[in-house]
C-alpha cells in the first residue's frame, strides 16, 4: 500500500489546502471537514477527498492514519463535514483497512478507490 510522504502531506498543508479549501465542498469528492483541535480547541477546516456511503462519508487516508485531523475528530466524536454544498455533523469516526471500506461505496467509487493503493479508510456516520 502507498502511504504518502511527510514531505507531501506538509506541502499540501501548506499550499494545496489553501488553493483548494474555497472550491472544497462544492466540487464531486472534494470536501471540507471541521474539527476542533484536541489540545487548543480551535476550529480547523481541513480540504479532503470524500466519497459517499449508505450512511455516511468515508475519506481516504493517503497519509496514514496518525494525522491530527483524524486524531482531532476521533477525540472529538465527530466533526461536521460540507461535501456537495450541504454541511452536516458527522459522529463514529472509525478506522478501518480500505478493503473493507469498498462494500460500504457506491459503485463508481468502489473502483476509484480500490486502486488507489490507500491502507486505510476513516468512515463517517451522518449524525441525527
């Protein structure tokens, strides 16, 4: 499986996130995740990739799974998330290998991601 360099992960941080968070939420897949910091409780928006599911979102985790937006929404219970111009709070934060992700994907991006050669795989569940 890929696990993605530091290096990238910083870069996008930094550069990538900024020319993407506008657009993020309104473009197929591209998404906004809202969490609050575990140590500062300030409120980040960190630009994801998403894919539906029957009861949620799940979002590929290219960087692994130790990143502190995942981390941030674990401790948290949840977040909220704006994917296709809707915001709506997400809770149950689970981690699982991204094979068994795909059943839980709508068909064109089961293949999507199946070949993307991501490990893991953060599943969502809409609140309420």
């Amino acid at each position: 499986m890929v696990r993605f360099s530091d290096r990238r992960a910083r870069f996008n941080r930094r550069v990538t996130n900024r020319i993407f968070r506008p657009v993020s939420g309104y473009l197929p897949i591209w998404s906004v995740i809202e969490h609050t910091g575990r140590r500062s409780g300030t409120i980040y928006r960190t630009p994801v990739s998403v894919f539906s599911t029957d009861d949620g979102v799940a979002v590929l985790l290219p960087y692994g799974r130790q990143r502190d937006w995942v981390k941030n929404l674990q401790r948290a219970g949840g977040g909220r998330v704006k994917f296709q111009g809707r915001t709506f709070a997400v809770d149950q934060p689970r981690i699982v290998p991204t094979t068994e992700a795909l059943p839980h994907l709508r068909t064109p991006w089961r293949q999507l991601m199946a070949r993307a050669g991501v490990a893991h795989t953060l599943l969502l569940r809409r609140a309420g």
